[in-house]
C-alpha cells in the first residue's frame, strides 16, 4: 500500500502555485494594456531574477554548477522559459482564447507521455484518469469561448508553447536530482532573461504604453514578477523534485479554471454552472491522477523511478 502522507504538503504547494498562475493570467492580461508582450515577458523575468539571485546568495552561497549540471538548467531556461515565452505571447495573439486554453490544457497528457518514455516515471490507469478528467473540465471551462479568432498559425504555435512547457519539466527534474530548486530557478530565469531582453531589444520599438508607471501597474507587475513568476517556478520545481514531472503536470488543468474565477473576482466577469464544474472535473482528475482517492483500486505499474531525497 503506498504512503500519501508525506506527499500532501506537495499538492498543496503545487495546487497553490496554479492558483497564483491562474490569477497571473489576469494580471498579464491587465499589464499588456501598458506593455508590449515582448517586453512585458523580459521585464518580469528580470525583476523575478533579481529576486531570486541574492536569495540563492544569501542561502546558499555563490554556486558554480559543474558542466553535467549547467546542461539541464540551460534546458530549462531554454524551453520552460525562454522558448515558451515567445510562443505563449505570439499564440495568444495569433488564436483564440478557447483554442489556447484547449491546447496548453494538453500539457499533462505531452508531460506524462514524455516522462514514461524519457525519464522512465511510472504511468498508470489512475494518471490516465486524471488527465481525461482534466482535460475535460478545461475543454467545458472553455467551450462558450470565441473561436472566430483562431488561426491554423496561431493553434500550431500555441502547440510549440505546449511543448517547450512539458520538455522543461522534464529538465527540471533533471537537473534537481544533483542541485536545489532554489539554484535551479535562480540560474534559468537568469539565462532566460538575458536571452528575452536581446529578443526584445530587436523587436521593440517601445518597451511601455503610457501610464505604465503608475502605482496601480507597477504594483501588479511587481507581484506577478516576484510572487507568481519568482517564487510560483520556486515551488513548482520544488513539487517536480518531489514528485515527478508527470504528477506536477496534473495541476495544470487547474490553471484556466482559477484563471475564469480570478477573472470573475477582479474583473467581474459572469460565472455560471459550467465553470464550477469545471472545477470539480479538474479536482477529481488531479484527486485520481495523484493517488489522493482510488489509490486502491487503480494499478500503478511497475515503479522504476526512485524517490529523490530533499537536497539540503
């Protein structure tokens, strides 16, 4: 019989950070009336890094990463960051909200497929479960979108998003097995900004729209930056240390679902019965996917991937 326990504060960690990422979406939405996406994306990579850097200073010292090690970070910084965040800002304005939604609600089923087959995380009927039930509740909190604005270009790219999205996780959990999350964070969001200041710096013409610096944007940027972009990959890598690639990536679902909510919370748009069952879908994939209900019932197949212990 397996032990939860001890995977508990986990999912709560994991849920908590998608809720955060859910309610970013309403931020950016709101700060790319004051900033251009290309600029927006370096600016809060920037801030979050400056963030993190004196953190991992102060906790753990000055950290030079061995060749093996660096390898994998600059997985991360490449395609959960940077890649991802080019394509994330140019799907978006290419397609529909539905189809994005749709499409990033794919990242589960890309992430388990790819960890089963590349990093050798067990997969089983229960996370099959879970990503169906999901990708449900995504697709049911989504259906009364528009889709007059979507694009073949637009889908294909949002698909490229998807990707970068589940082939970080998997560097992720890579690179945590031999240095902390907290290095790890710090190192690729510093990589990742660096490399989307010089993109932005040859697309840009302006780098803000007026009334950028006002107190109201500034303070939402300055919480999406340190709070959901800085310490929301903190926590996430911490929960693909612990617990795989393929169980973190369950959470996701819950990323558009809270997003609707924050939506209606902050910008008092309407509710109605879809979405909260929408977000009883999701729970219940989530609940199935990680052993929480059913664990009893469900066939976990043959584990060969050993648990990691916290890098201290």
């Amino acid at each position: 019989m397996r032990s939860l326990p001890s995977n508990n504060f986990t999912f709560a960690l994991l849920l908590f950070v998608v809720l955060l990422w859910g309610i970013n979406v309403v931020m950016l939405k709101y700060l790319t009336g004051f900033f251009p996406p290309l600029a927006l994306a370096p600016i809060r990579l920037s801030l979050a890094t400056a963030l993190l850097f004196p953190v991992v200073l102060y906790k753990q010292g000055f950290v030079i990463p061995t060749a093996a090690s660096f390898l994998p970070i600059l997985g991360v910084a490449t395609f959960s960051i940077y890649l991802h965040q080019i394509s994330l800002s140019w799907g978006i304005s290419q397609t529909s909200s539905t189809h994005a939604s749709l499409i990033l609600g794919l990242n589960p089923l890309l992430t388990t497929v790819l960890a089963s087959s590349l990093m050798k995380e067990r997969f089983s009927a229960a996370k099959a479960l879970g990503i169906l039930l999901g990708f449900s509740g995504v697709a049911l909190v989504v259906s009364g979108g528009n889709t007059d604005a979507s694009t073949l270009s637009g889908d294909a790219v949002m698909l490229v998003a998807t990707i970068t999205f589940a082939l970080g996780s998997l560097f992720v959990k890579k690179s945590t097995a031999t240095l902390s999350p907290l290095i790890v964070t710090a190192y690729s969001h510093g990589l990742a900004s660096f490399g989307l200041l010089v993109t932005g710096g040859l697309v840009n013409t302006d780098w803000h729209y007026p009334g950028a610096f006002e107190p109201l944007p500034i303070l939402v940027l300055l919480f999406s930056s340190f709070v959901n972009t800085a310490l929301g990959a903190l926590w996430w890598n911490t929960g693909i240390q612990q617990v795989g690639a393929a169980t973190a990536s369950l959470f996701l679902n819950a990323t558009p679902v809270f997003g609707v909510f924050a939506a209606a919370l902050f910008l008092g748009e309407s509710l109605n019965w879809s979405h909260f069952a929408a977000l009883l879908l999701v729970i219940t994939g989530v609940s199935f996917g990680t052993g929480l209900i059913g664990a009893k019932r469900w066939p976990e197949g043959k584990k060969v991937e050993k648990k990691l212990s916290p890098i201290r």
